[in-house]
C-alpha cells in the first residue's frame, strides 16, 4: 500500500477543566504534529464499503504555555482519515482516532494541587480532525484543519477532569505517487452470517475515587446476542453484571455516610449497541441502563466505548471504557468467547 508523509502545526484554546477557572487565565496552547498515512487501495472489502481511507499514525507535540501546572504533552495516535467531499481542486477529510498521551505536569499533592485535569503522567488520547486539502504540486497537498483533542486517564487515577481543547492548524503533506486502486467485484455479500450469536465477556479495570485513595478493582461480565446487519455492522443486545469493590469511597466521595454493615458490591444493566468491523479490529458502542443498583450511587444510564481485536471467530480481546455521563468510571480489558 502506497505512503504519505507531513507536518501540521497547531494553535488552540484550553477548555476550564475545574469550577472557578477563569476562562483566559493562560496562554493558548501550540502544538506541532507528524504523520504518516497509509492509503488502502481496496484489497478488503471494507476498504471500498468505506471509500478508501487513509489509516494514519501521528506523534504529536503541545505546549500548554503553563510551564508549572499543566507543563507539555507529547501523544502517539492512530486514526482512519476519509474524505467527505472529494473534488479535483480539494477535498474536505474527516480523521478520528485514539492513542497515548505522556504529560511533564500532573495532579501531586502539594506541590501540584491546582492541576485538576490529569492525575497520572500517562493517559489516552482522543482526537478527531476535520482538515481542507488542496493540491500545491502534483506530490505536495496543503492541509487547513480545524482539531479537537481530549485527553483522560480513564478513571485510573484522580483528579481525571480530562484536557479537552480546540485547535486550528495548517500542515503540508507528502505523497510520492498516484494511489491505484483495486477494482473488485464483491460477491462476498450473499456469503454474510446473519444469524444471532450468543457472546461472553468477562472484563476487569481498577479505579481511583478520592484524590488520595487506593486502585479499586472492578469486575464485569457481559453476555450479549450480536445480529450482523451487513458486512461492516452488527446490532448487540445483552446484560452485564459488576463487581465494584470502590463503592464505600463513591459514598465518601459524595459527602454521603456509608453504611454500617458490609456494601453489596453488584449491579446489573441491560444493553444495546452496535460493532462496526474492519477486519479482525472492530468499534463498539454500547448504550446501558441499570436495572439493578442498590445504592443508587451513579446515574441510571452508562456507556460503554472500546476497541475489540478478534483472534479467531471465537475468541477476542477488548479494550472498553464505561462511562457514566462525561465522567469516565473504569477503563475493562477483557476477554470474548464468541459461539
């Protein structure tokens, strides 16, 4: 598959990311970024249902312009970049991806208590990209992008407000020869499983609550039925079942007194969702509602989002983080048995 290769350089603002922040009380962050993109030319099926988008890789430097609290931030992503209109004088391309994020400045009792947006140096990063290209040669494209990144340790550690912020940026891209794709009839179609599947996860993440605590760890087993609507998606259906070993410091955390004896760690949801599949990777959104929460300690619905890889049609692996809300509540890697 064929390369393309540039820079982007980034100028931005900061969202407040604690309660009685000033909103300009900093400078604007800057940031610069290079990247590499590999163009699919259509050698699976999923690449031409998609229109050929590019798969990107993008190590990124910012500079938040708060050397004391909020310090620098370097993030290594990955992301699927397509186009939404394509013409021959420009194109206008959306990129979404995810990836990690190294910070110099966190949350440290003492000598940092005024960063409320990260409490560990390595987070994750989210980010998404909508960009104007337009040729200047027949090798060289100029990019005008409009950015958006968040980042969040995923409730791994407190304080988690997160770093979220805008971005404007213009970039220069490489690309050394015509990308040539592959025309192929697909007769795959009549081919696709569309029964219903019965699927087991069994997940585990760890938590902090308080902004001195201990990891809690929390434990989930989901059993959901998967219809494949088409070749790319599939609906979800299912039940999940936590044990959360963090519940007397959410009371804490809330100002709420725990009670005496000992707290019933499990819960239990109902769910819907959808997989999107690009080969052995796939997305997965799952929209939860509890039907079983004793203490009523979180909101009544939860979301779920992740990266699932499969190594057999039987057996996957995952990375899922539940939400509830905006505030992210436990990162799961887990483990699919798929029948």
């Amino acid at each position: 598959m064929p390369w393309s290769f540039g820079v982007n350089g980034y100028y931005g603002t900061l969202f407040r990311y604690r309660s009685g922040l000033p909103a300009l009380n900093f400078t604007h962050p800057l940031g610069v970024e290079v990247f590499a993109n590999r163009h699919t030319v259509g050698k699976r099926e999923w690449e031409r249902h998609f229109n050929y988008p590019q798969i990107g890789y993008a190590l990124a430097y910012y500079n938040y312009g708060v050397p004391d609290e909020l310090g620098e931030a370097v993030t290594l992503t990955t992301y699927l970049d397509n186009a939404i209109i394509e013409g021959r004088k420009g194109s206008l391309r959306f990129n979404v991806g995810t990836g990690l994020v190294y910070s110099t400045r966190h949350y440290v009792p003492i000598t940092n208590e005024q960063n409320k947006a990260i409490g560990s140096a390595l987070a994750f990063s989210l980010r998404g990209t909508l960009r104007y290209e337009f040729p200047l040669s027949r090798h060289t494209f100029m990019n005008l992008n409009l950015a958006f990144r968040h980042f969040s340790n995923g409730g791994l550690d407190k304080p988690n407000n997160g770093m979220n912020f805008p971005l404007l940026g213009v970039g220069v891209r490489y690309q050394q020869g015509e990308v040539r794709y592959i025309e192929q009839n697909d007769t795959v179609a009549a081919t696709i499983d569309k029964s219903i599947r019965l699927n087991l996860r069994v997940a585990a993440g760890v938590k902090e609550v308080l902004l001195i605590d201990e990891k809690h760890p929390v434990y989930t087993l989901s059993a959901y039925a998967s219809k494949r609507i088409t070749r790319t998606s599939s609906l979800l259906f299912g039940v999940d079942a936590f044990h959360d070993t963090a519940l007397r410091n959410e009371f804490i955390n809330m100002s709420l007194q725990p009670p005496d004896e000992e707290l019933e760690p499990r819960m239990a949801g109902i769910t819907v969702g959808h997989e999107l599949h690009l080969n052995r990777f796939s997305f997965m959104f799952q929209f939860g509602r509890y039907v079983y929460q004793p203490y009523r300690l979180f909101p009544n619905n939860y979301q779920r989002y992740g990266l699932q890889y499969s190594f057999t049609r039987n057996l996957s692996t995952s990375a899922m983080l539940m939400v509830h809300t905006r505030t992210a509540n436990v990162l799961e890697w887990g483990i699919g048995l798929h029948l």
